[in-house]
C-alpha cells in the first residue's frame, strides 16, 4: 500500500514533466482526468521454466497507455526494441530504480513526438520473476486525439484522428501482440 500511495505522487510528477516537454503549461482537472484518469497495477508472476527457448513471457508489444511505470524485481528479461537497428536490448533491473515506458496513449496525445516504446518479456530457466507495472490511462469513455497546444506550437496537422480510448484497448486486445501495429488503429 505505501509503494502506491508513493507512485501516485511519483506519476503525477512524471505527467507534468512530460507535459512540459510538449509545452503544455496548464494541466486544469479536466486534461489530468484525460490523460491519467483512469490508474490500474498489475502484478505480474512469470514462474521459472524448465525450457525457457521454447516459450514466450509476454509478446512484442507497446503499451496502450499514456505511460506505464515498472517496478521489477532483480532477475530481469525485459527487453525493448531499438527501431533503427531493428534489434532487442536487455533492461537489465537497477535496485531500486523504475523503467518508465511511454504509451500508445501519448504517442497520440503527443502528435507522434514522444514515441511508444515496444518491448517484450523473456522467459527464463533460473528463477521465478516478479514486475509490477503500474498502467496510467485515459479513462475508457475519453477521446484520445493530439492535444490542441502541441498543434498549436508545432504548427503540424494532426496524424492521428479522435478515437474512444475504451475502442482503442479492445482493438489492442482482440490480437496477438504484433509489436506496434495497434497505434495504426488510430493513424488518419
């Protein structure tokens, strides 16, 4: 209970830096509700297997969130996808530290500056895993579209239309993980 308590506070700074950096000075209730009203944790056990080559921990994927905040434990398997080499690099866990993903979510809100990130869990033959990430979203009745002040300091069209963010998790999660094709869902 005290890590969640201590995450809202931690999420709460997170969105406003992120704001920040697409010029977005003022976060009234209505926008914070928008891009982080709706908060879920999960708990995620990926127990040790005996044939680790053979299987999948958690397919290529990004998340459908605005930002995802990870608390992993030490054994690691977390990889994210470098586009420009089109290779996987290891995450390996930090004591004490938390892997922050940015989200399809603010990839929309964002007009495409900030980018999701794809990634992918490993299974592993050594010992059990545990992470808890801590998904902050849209509420499922919100319209996610690019923010009118980042077009407005950018001057660029919109590449995403407005989409009902509850429409965009079903599409997410009525397929297999495929990397970031999701985000197409929303693309004009």
């Amino acid at each position: 209970m005290e890590y969640m308590t201590q995450s809202e506070k931690v999420t709460n700074q997170l969105l406003r830096v992120l704001m920040k950096g697409l010029n977005v000075t003022e976060i009234d209730g209505d926008k914070e509700k928008l891009l982080s009203g709706s908060r879920r944790v999960n708990l995620n056990y990926y127990p040790k297997c005996p044939s680790p080559e053979l299987t999948v921990g958690v397919g290529r994927h990004s998340d459908v969130s605005t930002f995802t905040v990870l608390l992993q434990d030490d054994i690691g398997g977390l990889y994210v996808r470098v586009e420009a080499k089109d290779s996987w690099v290891h995450v390996p866990p930090v004591k004490g530290s938390l892997v922050i993903n940015i989200g399809d979510a603010l990839q929309i809100f964002s007009n495409g500056r900030y980018r999701s990130i794809e990634h992918r869990v490993a299974a592993n033959g050594v010992s059990d895993r545990i992470s808890v990430p801590i998904f902050v979203n849209p509420r499922p009745t919100d319209i996610i579209s690019p923010l009118p002040e980042v077009l407005a300091t950018t001057g660029d069209e919109p590449i995403y239309k407005p989409v009902l963010y509850s429409d965009y998790v079903k599409h997410f999660f009525r397929k297999a993980h495929d990397g970031k094709l999701t985000i197409d869902f929303a693309k004009k």
